[in-house]
C-alpha cells in the first residue's frame, strides 16, 4: 500500500501542474438598449463560463533524426528530422535539415514519426472503467432532446482509458460525446490527452464545443419503448425541426433584445446556427444522412461530421460537396439492421470520390489501436483495386479529425507552429507489430516505451484496498 500511496501522491502532483488558472473570459459586450442587469446577463450567454486551465508541462528541445516521417498532411519523408523546442514543432525536413546546438538528438533509425493520434469519438471518462452502472454518465435519457446537458460535466479523469490510449495508441487529443440515446445529445468537449485533477485541466485550450446528433434506429428505440415520441424515422426529423424552429425564435428574441430568462438548451441550439457550436452526427443510413443535410439547410447549420456513416460510400458526392465528413470504423457491420449494409470498403471508396474520411473508435479498446484500423481500411481498399498511399491514410487519424474538429489550425500535422504532439512509433504505424515508443504532447515527454518513469497510470489502476503493492 505504500507503493500505491506514493504513486498517488505522484500523480496528484503530476496533474496540479497542469491546473493553473486560466484567464477569465471576455468582458462581455455593453447592452445597446437600456435594460436591467439581469435582462442584459441574458443577452450574454455565448460567452464560455468554464475557460481551460490546461497548462502544458514544459519539455525539452530534441530532433528526432534518421526516422520515416509521415506529417500529417499525406507527406512521407525518409530519413527525415522533426524539430521540436518550446512546446511546438520548430521544423520538419531531410537529412540535411540542421539540428541547432542544445536539441537532445533521438535516433529514428528504422523507426516512423507521426502527429498525435486524434480520435474524434470517444467516450472515455463519461463510460470510464470499470464499466459500471454508477460510472455510466454517457446518456442522459430523461428526453429526446438535451442539448442542455455538456459532456465536461461527465467526465472523470482518472478514467483508465486515457492512459491506455496514450501508451498503446498513441492518442494526444480526443474528442468526448455524450452518448446516443437523443437525438440532440448534448455539447462535447475536446481534451488534450494528459492527467489532471479536473477536466478543466484536460481541456484542448481554445477548441470550439460540438452539438452531438443522432438519427436513427437508437433515438426511436429508446423513447419509442416509453411509449412517447419518436418512435419512428418521422417522428425523429418532427422532433429535429420542431426544436430547431424553437432555436430559430429565441435567437430572434435574442437579437432583438428581447430575452429575460436564460434557456441553456436554446443556448447550445443558437450557438449552433449561429456557426460557433459544430455538430457531430450519429447516422448509419444513407437515406438518412441525405435528409440531415437537407434538414440543415433548411435551418441554416453545417454537419461537421456524419458518425459510423456505415453507408456513406453511397453518397460520397453529397460529403463531398457539403464538406462533411465520414467518422467510420474500418469493418464494423450487421450488428444491428441500419449497421447491415456497411461495407469494409466505405473509407476507400470515400477517399477515391474526394470525400474527408475519419477513423474513430468509439470505443475503450478500440481507441488504443487507431493505426491498426486505418491500415485494415488501406487494405480493404487495396484488394477492390483503390490504392491509397500510406501518407493519406495517416492523415485519416490525424489531421482530418483535427479538421472536423476544429483545431487543425493548431495540431493534426508536423507543420512549424503547430502544438508539439509528436509520435515515435518502433515500426510502421500501419503494421500490427508496430506500437508507439514516445508520445510528446506540447514538446514534452508523456510516455516513453523505454523508460517505466514515463509510463502515466490512474491511480484506479493501482489495484483495491488489501490487493498488495503493485510494483
């Protein structure tokens, strides 16, 4: 118990460097009209009352040299070298790329460099292990519709899952959803992949929240069974507009000044129409994502990704044009009747038309071996005669995510100024046999294969009470 008590101990220290305060919001714009003060609070709302206070741990300067780099962009560089110093990536290139005086030399010989894993749909620390119905905060399933409801207030960071995805997946960045039992679900939030005592400490510094959507079979089977509305696909798109057409009269009361009470559904909602607040959206079916891009033109939103998207292949086009991505797994299928035309050849097939492809996992287990599944969708992809090159489908769990996400303005790829999430993998990433080696968020060492001092652990994980130490 000792040994448990100290890494305990350690890892609370760990995680309060990480929860310095952050800087309060923005003053908040002076009401045009003469009103109360609680009037113009409610004028207000759009303002984030629950700043990140994520603070990088500070890292040393190093090149990594002699490696195979894939940037993130679909580039590959052999014997390539990665520059990092101050938290970002400094420069990438050749062998003749100068390594400047003080940069701790890593060699990458036979070895692969990548961004940070990105997994748009994770669950992690709102389903958190053990998976226990005291732990489950996924899904708050009281109505069709909560919006209201933030993922952020769910999550527990000492869910195992995270260190687990760091250490075997090589994951940096995550994006948390509710769960989908509604068919508005709620806000998620994106985390940087690091410990800390709050989630505040987690939180990817700047990053715009998401609505979480679903369609579907999900939504009518679960409230269906209640014996309420919807029950059926109808009755799913009646529920959609009639709340979207609610949003679309308190924004106008809003605009006009109008407000005197504060609605946090209707906030979310208008955050959404007016293009600060992305949408994810759970859709299987075709037919049905079709008609959630109709609905959203309708309303005056943009879908930032379709997820699972099983049968996005058949409209690959329609992605395309709208810029919309496919969040996919690379072979799950037939689990379920809008799951049973799924085809392990969705993301080839998606990424021939021009389409943004996503692997995610949506899963504990799954999101530790991103790479793995993006290879399994190459190769399905390979023996149809579509032929996409490593660089592009590393792209796939790096820089696309970081675009539907949101923050491919500051990760996703090895470009100067981006955040230092850099990965060293012991092999091809795209192999079976290849695992990460270090993982650096913000330039600083989170996870080295090599040394046991670097291997992050929840405290969860230390074993119960009378079990012994865990050495």
């Amino acid at each position: 118990m000792f040994v448990k008590l100290v890494r305990v101990l350690a890892f609370a220290a760990c995680a309060a460097s990480l929860a310095a305060c952050g800087a309060a919001g923005e003053a908040r714009p002076k009401s045009a009209s003469a009103k109360s003060a609680s009037a113009d609070k409610a004028q207000t709302f759009d303002e984030n009352p629950y700043p990140s206070t994520y603070k990088a741990y500070p890292g040393d300067a190093v090149a990594i040299v002699g490696a195979t780099v894939y940037d993130g962009t679909g580039a590959r560089i052999d014997n390539g070298t990665v520059l990092v110093s101050g938290g970002k990536v400094e420069a990438v290139g050749g062998a003749d790329l100068a390594v400047p005086a003080g940069y701790r030399r890593i060699d990458g010989a036979g070895r692969f460099v990548t961004p940070g894993i990105i997994d748009i749909h994770s669950h992690l620390g709102v389903y958190p292990s053990p998976g226990v119905e005291a732990n489950s905060d996924g899904n708050e399933a009281t109505d069709p519709t909560t919006p209201q409801v933030w993922a952020e207030h769910s999550v527990w960071p000492q869910d195992p899952g995270f260190s687990r995805a760091l250490a075997h997946g090589g994951v940096t960045s995550l994006e948390i959803l509710p769960g989908s039992a509604n068919l508005m679900g709620g806000r998620s939030v994106v985390l940087k992949n690091v410990p800390a005592r709050t989630v505040q400490g987690m939180k990817f510094p700047g990053a715009p929240y998401d609505l979480k959507m679903a369609c579907g079979e999900n939504p009518k089977r679960v409230y269906g069974s209640k014996g309420r509305m919807p029950s059926t696909r109808m009755g799913n798109f009646a529920v959609d507009r009639a709340t979207w057409i609610k949003a679309v009269e308190y924004r106008k009361k809003r605009d006009a000044g109008k407000l005197e009470t504060r609605d946090l559904a209707m906030e979310t909602l208008v955050g959404v129409l007016d293009g600060k607040i992305r949408v994810q959206n759970h859709c299987y079916r075709a037919d049905e994502m079709a008609q959630v891009l109709d609905m959203a033109k309708e309303f005056g939103y943009k879908v930032s990704a379709f997820h699972h998207a099983v049968e996005a292949y058949k409209i690959a086009d329609l992605l395309k044009s709208t810029d919309t991505c496919a969040a996919i797994w690379a072979d799950w299928w037939g689990f379920k009747m809008e799951a049973y035309d799924g085809i392990p050849e969705n993301a080839a097939l998606l990424q021939d038309a021009g389409a943004c492809v996503i692997i995610h996992s949506d899963d504990e287990n799954g999101i530790q071996r991103l790479n793995q599944e993006a290879a399994k969708a190459q190769g399905s992809g390979r023996r149809m005669g579509i032929a996409i090159p490593d660089g592009q489908v590393i792209r796939w769990i790096t820089l696309n995510p970081a675009h539907a996400m949101g923050i491919d303005d500051r990760t996703g790829s090895l470009t100067p100024g981006k955040m230092g999430d850099v990965v060293l993998w012991n092999g091809n990433p795209l192999s079976i046999y290849s695992r990460p080696e270090k993982v650096w968020i913000d330039g600083a060492l989170m996870y080295d294969a090599l040394d046991p001092r670097r291997h992050p652990i929840s405290d969860f994980e230390l074993g119960q009470p009378g079990e012994g130490d865990v050495k």
